[in-house]
C-alpha cells in the first residue's frame, strides 16, 4: 500500500498544480552599450580616430534588430519574429526586452543589425514616427 501511495504523490502533485503557474515562456532583457575602439561612445560630445587618422563624431545613430534567434544545443532553434526601433541618442532604447521565450536550454543567440530581407521594403512596416523617419528603398 506504501509503494502505490509513493507512486501516486507525483501524480498528484502534478495534478493539483495551477496550469497558470507552469511558465510557458520566459523574457530576456538586452543591455545595449556602444564603443568605439574599446571607448564609451559619447553622442555629439567626443571626437574619435578611426584606422586611416580621420577624426570623426558620431550625433545621429538609428538602427534595428531583427531576426534574434535562441540557439539550441539539440538545433531546434527559436526565432523571434518581432523588430526593434533604436535610437543611441535616447536613454529610453538602452535596452530591449524579448518576450515570450520559449521555456528551454539555449546555447547562444544570433540577431541581425538591421531587417531582414522580408521587412525591408517599401511600407512593410507601420507607419509610426520612428519608422517614418527611416530611409527606405524606393
């Protein structure tokens, strides 16, 4: 009688849990920093040497990231089809956060600096302001 009321203790357990409670996916917050040669970058304040002795500064620096991919060991990787907006000289994009993860084991990731191929034509995205002001092919 033990030995089956120990078998059944899982078994109970796990039918009494809250289906809401087991996480189904997860989220994951990138921190984004920018340096030029292995320096802070500092937007519109500093002047910087690249390889040729050119001296240049940097007071305008928009991007996007897309295709970020969750590399698994087994090689089921998961791709998050959501963009991200950039603007380096707004505090409000320091970070991105990436929702709904898939609960598992990942051994790195892999974006993309820009769209992809898909996102990047003409009208492709929403019309909001950031999006807007982005140049795009013709």
């Amino acid at each position: 009688m033990i030995r089956k009321f120990v078998y059944l203790l899982p078994v109970l357990y796990l039918l009494s849990c809250n289906r809401d409670e087991i996480p189904l996916s997860s989220s994951l917050t990138l921190q984004l920093d920018y340096t030029v040669d292995q320096k802070n970058l500092f937007i519109d304040t500093s002047w910087y040497i690249n390889s040729a002795g050119n001296s240049f500064t940097i007071n305008h620096l928009e991007y996007y990231i897309s295709g970020i991919t969750f590399i698994r060991s087994a090689g089921d990787n998961v791709r998050i089809s959501d963009y991200f907006y950039i603007d380096a000289t707004k505090a409000e994009y320091a970070s991105i956060q990436i929702r709904n993860i898939p609960m598992g084991s990942y051994e790195s990731l892999v974006l993309h600096i820009g769209l992809l191929p898909d996102q990047n034509i003409s009208y492709a995205l929403p019309p909001t302001i950031e999006n807007s002001n982005m140049a795009w092919p013709g």
